[in-house]
C-alpha cells in the first residue's frame, strides 16, 4: 500500500470570472522512503496539491477526490481537528519563502519546539535536544545559540535549514517541499537540495519535490510528475523520463534545458511558445494543444492517460507512438 | 535591550526639556502677565508692584532656570488663586485622573483587542458589520453627549450610580465607559486591520503547517504580531484621556487635573497652568517610553536596531 495514494484530486477556486479549476482530478502516489518530483511551471496547480494535501487550502477552496488516503487514513472526511494532529507530526511542510516562514516575534528555539511538544507531548528540554541535534544535522553550527535567536538575525540559506529542521522534528513519514531552493541564490539551492536528498534516505521519509525546474532539481528524484494546467501529463521513473519523454510539453521542457558541453555558447535558449491556458470554466480536449508543436485535430478530443513502460504513462493521444511530424506551418498568402 | 533603554530615556529626558522650555515661553508671549494677574482695574503701580513681587521684572531665562530648579524638586510655586502650592493642588487632582484614565484604557483594550480579533476572524459577517457599527458610532458620538446619555439612563432614570462626584468607585464608573467608549474604536479597527495583515502571513501557514491548535494559531503567532502597533496607539490614547479628559471631567463634576487646567487657564492661574502642561507632557513622554520598550519587547527585530 502506498503512503499516500491519490486519485481523481480537484481543487477548485471560486473566482470572480466563474470557477478556477486549479487542480482537474490528478492522480499519483507515494510510497515509504520514495522521493516524488511534481514538476510544472507556475500556475500548474502543483502548490495547490501540497496545500490540499496538508488541509491547508484557503476557506473558498473546493477539494474533491475520489481517493485522498495518508497511510490508509481518508483525508477527505477527517476532521480539521484529526487532520491537525497529522499536520506536522506525521506529514510536514516546507515552504517556498524562508525569509517571511518563520514568526519574527518568537525565537528559533520556540518555533522548531512548538510542534513536538504539541504532538509528542515531550517536555521542552527533551524538545530542545531533538532541535540542537537536527540543527546539528542540517549543518548549523553553534546549534544550542541558535536556539535563542530570532529569525531576523539569520540568512535566507540558513533559515531553509531551519526549516527544515522544523520539519524533521516529529519525524514525519512524509515531508512535501514546495519549490524550497527557489528563492535562494544558486550555491545555497545546491547545498540544500543535496541536504534534502541526504536526509531523506538517512531518515526514510517520503518527500513530495515540487519545483519548476525540470533540470537540476528533478533529477534528485526517485520518480517525477509533470503537471500542466492542473492535470499530470506525465509520470515515470526519472531515468526513464528523462531517457523517453512521452509527452511533447515534457519534451519542450527538457528541450529548455541548456546542456552543458551541448549547447553552444550564446545560442538562444529553447523556450515553449504560447501561454497556459485559462483554467477558469471547462477545458475541453487536450490544454497543451494550443502551444504543441505535433498538434493533430484528434487533441480537440480529451486525451487518455496512455502506459508506456513499466510505470510511465502520459496523457497524450500519441505518448504510445513514434513522435509524429511537426505539423506543417500554414502557408501565409 | 538595556542599552536600547537607556538611549530611550536619554531621548526622553531631552523632549521634556524641551517641552519646559516651550511651555514657560508661551505664556510670557501670550501677553504681559503682570498685567493679567492684577486685573482689569488694577493701576499701573499696582500692576508694578506685582511685576516686583512675582519677579517678572528679571531677564526672562533668569525666571524660566528658577522655575526649572524648583520643578525638578516639585516646587512649582503657589496658584495665584488657591491659598495652597502648586503641588498640592496637582497631587490633590491626579489620583482622580489616574484612576479615571487608568480605568478608561483598560475597559477600552478589554473591548477593543477580542473584538477586533473576532471581527477580523468573522470578517465580512455579520459580527464584523457590527463590530464596525460600534466603532463608527463610537467614534462619531461626541463623548459629552454620550456622558450626558448615560447619565440620563443609569443615574437619573435608574438611579443606579451616582452622576456626580468623586467619592468612591462608583462615581468613575459611568465616566470610564463614557471615556473608554470614545478610546475604543480605532484600538479595534487597527487590531481587526492587524489581524487580517497578519493572519495571511506566511509564518501563520508554517505554524498551521505544524498543526498547532486554531487558538495556539491565532493567540500566539497572529495576535503577537498584530497588537504591536495597537500598544503604541493605547499609549498615545492613555496621554490623551490623562491629558484631555476636561470634557467628561466637566460632565461628570470630577475635580481631576484637567478640570484643574481649564479653571487655572480661566483664572489667569500661571503656575498652576505651567505645571500642569509639564506634567500632562511627562505624562505623555513616559507613556510613549513605556510603549517603545514593549514594543521592543513584543518585536524583536526593534531591539537591535
């Protein structure tokens, strides 16, 4: 059984244009100890995954799923009372903004104590060894000062570390990072990123990844989920996505990427032409559509989520095929 | 903290100066004094004699270093009107004005801080729409007149308290509401506009990401970030109600300091007047040094700056 299992996740917005459907019934999972990449650039809904996850949806959120279980336990009909003793115990977060995540009124020591004394019940100094210990883990020196310290006084980088920390307190099965390197600069993104890696196989978590950047990050993990538009058009292992992408928009991403040795110097970068598509009302047939340069009249139809090898599928009518030809540009008169 | 302390007392120190310094000035520009003290019908050797006998004849930093050197020991001189000094009037009139002010400002925060929090976690219900209606009509209500009301209902139609005098704590019961009525809407709207600022903070999804419990959520992460600014305004709006209260103190017949400063001000009563501006303005100066050093202690990031 699979530690978090998904099927048929929609979140919808009420907005003032109609409904945003930010999230259109995704499916995907999660096993012990596995690290899951969810990729896709802004507005895919992928932060609005985590927060359905963590029961963190703003008020006007809409969350239905036809299956939305944590180790067996529905979180669709659990009480916000019953989900808040999972939050943070059993699954934690880490948050895209280091520098605006922690309270500045409260020292570190406060915050990263809070948590397990909530849940586990520990007494503040037992609370406080666990925190010196994951600080020390995190690659914080001077640990024990830091507890007194607020977090105006730390940097961007170390404050990610502090966080992550915090999450780590209550050894939780499963830890959701919502793209946290983004916001800090490149030396720190890797140093951070490598940390994770390290700690989740040293601890055994599961870890949702959500990120942008199909380049670096994702490759840290065991499998990887692209998102667009509030659905995921494709998801395998990373070896085999990033071997044999079944889907064009996965190809355009990958075709993003600058590679080192390969890419000329100066050249221009790829970029996907076109823009997402509005999510406000139904969209009908396939949303990448509009910007896909093998686009057939077929994709007006919606299109099935297709198997390729072992665990790989992609929603695309022609995943299972040779990648077809360009359509030919009209020939303007 | 203790050196952020010291620098706040120094700053102190140096405003009420200042302040003395003003203050005495303006009443030698405000007309020549010997004059007004003699009156009307007074001669010109009268007036005179006077300006000998109160010294107004010296150079005037003569006269403003004297009275400097007497008020640091509390010797403000005697009133002119009174057959008593200055001190005693003051320390006669202050515990009304305390009490009324103190009382006033706890009713006011007492009301004002769960009501505003309430309002901004029911925003835009009906608990909020009412919220703001006590506000509105809080602010809008002239306090004399809404004295005047209360009196009306609870010491005359009722005859549940007493509507005049100073007496015991019954009499400052009906003047705290009417006071802490008027302190009490924008205390309410700037925490609700706190509460709403802060509870979309980053750090309240992180401590709810943590599953802490709604009230660990909101007491102690949002409500301690919020109230900050509220202290400064509650500090500000004490000074004001021990300062400004002459209005409910007139409606109420309370003899406090304000009432004080009106009949001094009206009786040409100068060093009565003088001192009780110096001393509203200490009550200010050391009310705002106590609102710095609890915000510092509330925020953190104020106390290395």
């Amino acid at each position: 059984m699979p530690l978090l299992d998904v099927k048929n996740l929609r979140v919808d917005l009420p907005v003032e244009a109609g409904t945003l459907h930010a999230v259109r019934g995704i499916d995907f999972h999660v096993d012990r100890g596995e690290m899951l990449c969810l990729v896709g650039e802004s507005g895919c809904g992928k932060s609005m995954t985590s927060l359905a996850l963590m029961g963190l949806l703003p008020r006007k959120a809409r969350l239905t799923a036809d299956r939305l279980e944590f180790d067996g336990i529905d979180l669709t009909t659990l009480s916000e009372r019953r989900r808040s003793d999972l939050r943070g115990a059993r699954m934690s977060m880490i948050f895209q903004e280091p520098m605006t995540a922690l309270n500045p009124a409260y020292t570190l020591g406060n915050q990263l104590c809070e948590g397990v004394i909530r849940h586990r019940g520990v007494s503040r100094r037992e609370a406080s060894e666990r925190a010196i210990y994951l600080l020390e883990r995190v690659g914080i020196s001077a640990a024990k000062d830091r507890l007194n310290q607020y977090p105006h006084q730390l940097s961007g980088g170390l404050r990610q570390r502090v966080m992550i920390a915090m999450a780590l307190m209550c050894e939780p099965d499963l830890i959701i990072a919502d793209e946290p390197t983004t916001a800090l600069d490149v030396t720190i993104q890797a140093q951070i990123l490598r940390l994770l890696r390290e700690l989740q196989q040293e601890f055994g978590t599961a870890v949702i990844f959500i990120t942008h950047d199909l380049g670096v990050v994702a490759r840290i993990a065991d499998r990887v989920s692209v998102m667009y538009a509030g659905e995921v058009i494709e998801s395998a292992p990373t070896p085999a996505l990033y071997a044999n992408p079944g889907h064009p928009y996965t190809r355009g991403l990958l075709s993003c990427i600058p590679a080192p040795g390969k890419t000329p110097p100066g050249s221009r970068l790829q970029a996907i032409p076109g823009v997402v598509p509005s999510l406000v009302g139904n969209v009908e047939g396939c949303a990448f559509r509009n910007r896909c340069p093998q686009a057939q009249p077929t994709c007006e139809r919606t299109p099935p989520l297709k198997s390729l090898l072992d665990d790989h599928q992609a929603r695309c009518h022609f995943a299972d095929q040779s990648v077809p030809a360009p359509r030919q540009p009209e020939t303007m008169s | 903290m203790g050196t952020f302390i010291i620098r706040r007392i120094l700053v102190a120190i140096s405003v009420a100066l200042t302040i003395s310094i003003v203050s005495f000035m303006l009443l030698h520009l405000s007309g020549d004094l010997a004059t007004s003290i003699a009156g009307p019908e007074a001669t010109a050797e009268q007036v005179e004699q006077i300006r000998i006998d109160y010294g107004l004849d010296r150079p005037i930093v003569n006269q403003y270093l004297d009275w400097l050197g007497g008020a640091l020991t509390f010797d403000f001189g005697r009133s002119y009107y009174y057959q008593s000094t200055v001190v005693d009037l003051i320390v006669d009139r202050m515990p009304i004005t305390l009490t009324l002010g103190g009382l006033a400002l706890a009713l006011a925060v007492s009301i004002a801080i769960p009501l505003g929090v309430l309002a901004a976690l029911k925003r835009d219900t009906w608990v909020d729409r009412l919220a703001l209606l006590f506000a509105v009509v809080g602010q809008a209500m002239p306090s004399f007149w809404f004295g005047l009301t209360l009196i009306v209902i609870f010491a005359v139609t009722l005859q549940w308290l007493p509507a005049a005098g100073s007496d015991g704590w019954q009499h400052f019961v009906l003047p705290a509401i009417a006071l802490g009525y008027y302190a009490t809407p924008a205390m309410m709207r700037l925490t609700r506009t706190g509460m709403l600022e802060v509870l979309e903070a980053d750090y309240i999804r992180t401590a709810r990401a943590k599953g802490l419990r709604t009230g660990s959520v909101i007491f102690k992460h949002a409500l301690r970030n919020a109230i900050i600014p509220v202290v400064a305004l509650a500090a500000v709006e004490l000074g004001f109600m021990l300062g400004g209260s002459v209005v409910i103190e007139s409606v109420f017949s309370l003899n406090g300091l304000g009432q004080l400063a009106w009949d001094a001000i009206s009786r040409n009563d100068y060093p009565v007047v003088q001192a009780v501006v110096l001393i509203i303005a200490l009550f200010y100066i050391v009310l705002t040094l106590l609102a710095d050093v609890a915000n510092a202690a509330l925020d953190p990031r104020i106390r290395t700056r």
